[in-house]
C-alpha cells in the first residue's frame, strides 16, 4: 500500500526572510522616488512660495535627507 504525504507549508514559512528583505528593498525603492519627487517639486517652487509655507531654499535638501 502506498502513503500519500502532502507537501509541507515549511517551504512556504522558509522564505518569509526573503520576502521580508524583498519588501523592505522595494520599500527603500518607493521611499528614495519619493524624495526625489518632493526634492524636485520643492525646487520648483519660488522662494516667495517655500517663505509662505515656512522653509527656504536651504532646507530643502537638508529636510530629504
């Protein structure tokens, strides 16, 4: 007779570290666009319109980093 064994989640549970790794590189990848994308909108800005919303041009890169 035989015996039927099903595969076992371990494999599964195994790679939760690396999916956690994964995560947190694409996480990193979606934080730095970020920061770019605010960088570069702040830049954009007159120093009239960063004055009105409390910064200067100075604060900008040392806010993002």
């Amino acid at each position: 007779m035989f015996e039927v064994s099903h595969p076992q989640r371990a494999g599964l549970l195994a790679d939760a570290p690396r999916f956690g790794l994964v995560t947190a590189f694409f996480a990193r990848l979606r934080n730095r666009d970020e920061v770019r994308r605010t960088r570069d909108a702040l830049s954009l800005l007159t120093d009239r319109e960063l004055d009105d919303i409390g910064l200067c041009r100075g604060d900008i890169d040392r806010l993002l980093h």
